[in-house]
C-alpha cells in the first residue's frame, strides 16, 4: 500500500461509486493486470476499465476463456 494506490482507490471510489474498501480491491487487481475479478460483493458483469467482475458462484470457468 502506497500513496499512489490509495489515490487511485479514491478515484474509483468517486467515479463508481464505490465503498473505500472495494475501490481499494480494484486498485489493486487493476495494478496486478488482472483481467478478472472473481468477487460476490460487486455486480457481476461490471467492467472497471478491462477489469471484469465476475461472481464465482454463478459464473461457469469455461465462459471466461
């Protein structure tokens, strides 16, 4: 955790209306590159700049390739 992750958090958090906390999480998945964000908090389906949000519970693996 740096400053500049926090800010970016912030940012997120204002553009989508985010908690602090789920702005921190997409910070960070979008600084690891990460295509996919497997996670029951968000809505599925949401694309944060190439970053998808998918719930692993509802979602078949095999549709992600």
């Amino acid at each position: 955790m740096d400053a500049v992750l926090a800010e970016h958090a912030w940012k997120l958090q204002d553009r989508y209306q985010l908690s602090f906390w789920d702005g921190l999480i997409v910070a960070v998945a979008k600084s690891a590159a990460c295509t996919f964000l497997l996670t029951e908090d968000l809505q599925s389906g949401q694309d944060f700049d190439s970053l998808l949000v998918v719930n692993p519970f509802t979602t078949d693996p095999k549709s992600l390739l």
